[in-house]
C-alpha cells in the first residue's frame, strides 16, 4: 500500500522498460481494466488518453505530490 492510498502506475525512473501497476490499497480488481489499459498506452505511446498518468508516478513521493481523495463517502 502506497503512503497515499493510491496506486503507482507508470515507468521507474531508474530501470528502462520496467512499469510499476501496484499498490491499490485493496482495489486493484476493480480498477485492473483501467490500469491495463492505461500502462498498455504508456508502454505503447508514452502517453495515455484515459488519465494524465503523471499523477500515479512513482516519482510523486520523492516530490511530495500525495494525491488526496476527496470523493470518500
């Protein structure tokens, strides 16, 4: 689980051609189609049409960009 809760989707910084799609803080089964289709893009295209994938780097902690959730019921 990541210090956020949210998961890390996108290259590592420091080994090329490895992607990271982890730490879904038990959500990964609902959020899979998506975090599929968003790391094919990125692999594929460097880029992704569905989300600004930035957002899920790794590179957020070491930045100190946490995403906050704000939709919590």
């Amino acid at each position: 689980m990541t210090p956020d809760h949210h998961a890390i989707i996108g290259p590592s910084p420091n080994i090329e051609g490895l992607y990271f799609v982890n730490g879904f803080s038990g959500h990964g089964v609902m959020h899979s189609p998506a975090s599929g289709r968003i790391t094919a893009d990125l692999i594929l295209h460097g880029r992704s049409e569905l989300i600004d994938a930035k957002q899920l780097s790794v590179e957020r902690f070491a930045a100190g960009k946490l995403l906050e959730e704000t939709a919590v019921l």
